[in-house]
C-alpha cells in the first residue's frame, strides 16, 4: 500500500463504505456551500442565510443525527463525528450550529422530554425548519451551574421563569429554547417557545471568536409557561450535564477537523513556497514541524475513532469524554499555531484558513468545559479524590 500523505495511518481503513459516503457527503456540502463564503462572514461577523444553511443541513439528516426516530436519521457516534470533522473543517461556527441544534436543544427533549413535547418539537427541528437553542451558563455562572440564579416558580398550574442566560448560540433564531432553572423540587428543564411574553435574545456583537455564528443572551422576565413546558424526564444537574457529554463528544471530533484544515493549508503552502531557491517544505526545520503536525492529527483522530466506538457500543463515560476533549482542542490550537508559522505573514490573511480556525478554537477550549474542569474531572478519577472544591 502507498503511503497517502493526508491519511499516514491509514484510518479510512476503519471506516464502512457508509460511514465513507457519509463523510463525503457532509465535506461536499461545506465546499459547496460554507468554504467559498466563510471568510467574508467571519470578517463581517455575521452568518447570513443561517435559516437556510439550517434546512440544507436537515436534508442532509445532519440535525439530531445520531438520534432516533421523529424524522432524526439515526446514525452511529462515529457518523455523527465524522461529519463534525467535516462541519468544522469549514468553520468552528457551522458544527456548533448543528452540535447545539442537534447534542444539545435536540437531544434534551429527546431523552428527558414528554412524547408530547418530542412530536412537538424534534420532526421540525430534525428538518432544520424550527432552530434550537440551549440555555445553561449564565452571566456570573460558568463553571459551576449549581449556582444558576435563572429560577421558575409554580403558580397555579403555571410556571413563572425569571433569569439570564450568556453566550447562547442559535438564540437569536431559536424557536425554541431549552433553559434549565432552579425550582423548589431542583434544577428542572423547560421547553421555552421563543415567542413567549417575557423572553427575548439579544445578540452578542463584537466577538473575535466565532464571529460566524449566531451568539446570544437569553433576558426571560416574568416568562409564563404552561404545566407541560417543563421536561419530565429528569431533575438536577444530571440532566444539562449529560446533554454537554454528548456535545463535548462533537468536539472531539471537530476539533481535528480545524487541525486538519489548517494543516493542509499549512502543507500545500510549504509545497510551493520558495526561499533561497527551492520550497520551503524541503527544509528541515519546516518538515520537522509538518511532522509534528501530522503526528498530533492523526493522533487525535484515532482517539476520537476510538471513543465514537466505545459510544456506539454503549461503554464511553464522561470521564473519557473529558480526556477526549482536553487533548484534541489543546492539540488542534497548538497545530493551527504551527501552521501559522509555516506560512509566515500569509498565516494572518483570511486568504487562508488559519488564523480563523486558530481564534475559533480559543472559545472551542473555553466552552462546554474549560481545560480546568476536564483537567479536574481527569483528577477525580485517576485519585479518587474531589478537588473541585
């Protein structure tokens, strides 16, 4: 077999025809309609024609992927997580439209909601006709959801819900919101129509990181919501926290995919690029770091690989999630920093795709689960010991 420079391990191997197809489907779709118009959006910070890109996405069975039923396409972690590779090697802000939509807004309702409230809610936003959000972090409150001020009260058979929410993507388009809240029973989740008296979504301007993406505040005052908005399934911090692992196992994924993008470009670059006389990719201190690279890749490739199979099988737990997670975006950062240096000046033009994925991989590392908390999360089970608090 010859050595292919974009696969040197030979992963594809791994793969079935139809997680093949699949893939190739999902980067089709990213060249045809994201990568030709990604850098203007990022540079104007705007993601026009979200609604759209939404419904394409949904056609492709990309939202709510890996669930089942209720018009979702029921594909395998290691599907879902190949086409989270291809999204974000377009751009960090197309697969957190689909990771929340789909791990987070969608997946909340699937696994704790009432049928009622599934019929309601998922066909719709499995077709990318209604967008969801996911309503957690709030103002003050990161790290440490327990101490969420969002609250909802009973009145009558009514629910009262009163709080914040901070950096929200999908809000502003969202025709449905999922906000977790304290009650007096504990932590509950509601499904908030968007339209409710009360609530609204302000954007978020002027970020330096994903700046294609639709992010929000959720301001919900006085917010009243009938009996079955709440979702029945659950209650306590269960409930958000095992919506974030199933995120948090996108990332996994996605993140390799903006390492890859940059690495590519970073590799092409080296190939034609010529000081004193030849490429600069036939020195050595160039191929030392496209090594490097190269190495750290695929590396997290095949432990994304590995983790989308111990999901499939049922056997991945949180704790492994968090390894996951640490390691890639850590890696994907330190490639795109690598692959700037390679193409020197050229690596700050939105010319290429390397500065772009390396300030969007800055909130990557930050959200759902700062390098601290899977750093603690790693602690706790290799010594048994909290060190939370």
């Amino acid at each position: 077999m010859p050595f292919v420079p974009t696969d040197p391990l030979g992963i594809d191997e791994l793969l079935a025809p139809e997680d093949l197809a699949i893939r190739d489907t999902v980067r089709g779709w990213a060249a045809d309609r994201v990568l030709p118009h990604i850098a203007g959006w990022y540079e104007s910070g705007e993601l026009p024609g979200i609604r759209e890109l939404a419904r394409e996405l949904g056609a492709l069975g990309a939202l709510g992927m890996s669930l089942e039923g209720y018009g979702c396409a029921g594909a395998s972690a290691v599907q879902y997580g190949l086409a989270c590779l291809e999204l974000e090697a377009a751009d960090s802000g197309i697969r957190s439209l689909v990771s929340v939509q789909g791990s987070l807004a969608m997946y909340a309702i699937w696994k704790y909601g009432s049928e009622e409230q599934k019929q309601r809610w998922l066909p719709g936003m499995a077709a990318g006709e209604l967008i969801g959000c996911f309503g957690l972090t709030e103002p003050d409150v990161g790290s440490d959801p327990a101490a969420m001020r969002t609250y909802a009260k009973r009145d009558g058979t009514d629910w009262v819900l009163n709080g914040r929410k901070m950096w929200i993507t999908n809000g502003s388009v969202a025709a449905v919101a999922v906000v977790w809240a304290q009650t007096d029973e504990g932590i509950r989740g509601f499904a908030v129509p968007t339209d409710s008296a009360g609530f609204s979504a302000p954007e978020i301007k002027h970020k330096w990181s994903l700046r294609a993406s639709v992010t929000s505040e959720l301001v919900m005052d006085d917010v009243r919501l009938p009996a079955d908005a709440v979702l029945p399934g659950v209650t306590g911090l269960k409930g958000p926290l095992g919506c974030l692992s199933h995120a948090r196992y996108g990332i996994i994924w996605g993140a390799m995919g903006a390492a890859r993008a940059s690495f590519e470009a970073a590799l092409d670059y080296a190939r034609t690029r010529e000081q004193f006389g030849k490429p600069i990719g036939g020195f050595q201190l160039t191929q030392a770091k496209l090594a490097d690279m190269a190495l750290e890749l695929h590396k997290g490739i095949l432990l994304a690989h590995h983790l989308g199979r111990r999901m499939d099988a049922g056997t991945l737990r949180p704790e492994q999630i968090s390894f996951g997670k640490l390691n890639n975006v850590r890696e994907a950062i330190d490639i795109c920093r690598t692959a700037r240096t390679v193409l020197g000046a050229n690596g700050i033009s939105l010319e290429y795709p390397v500065m772009r994925h390396a300030t969007n991989l800055e909130s990557v590392l930050t959200y759902e689960g700062t390098v601290e908390m899977h750093q603690l999360v790693l602690g706790k089970a290799l010594t048994g010991l909290d060190a939370f608090r």
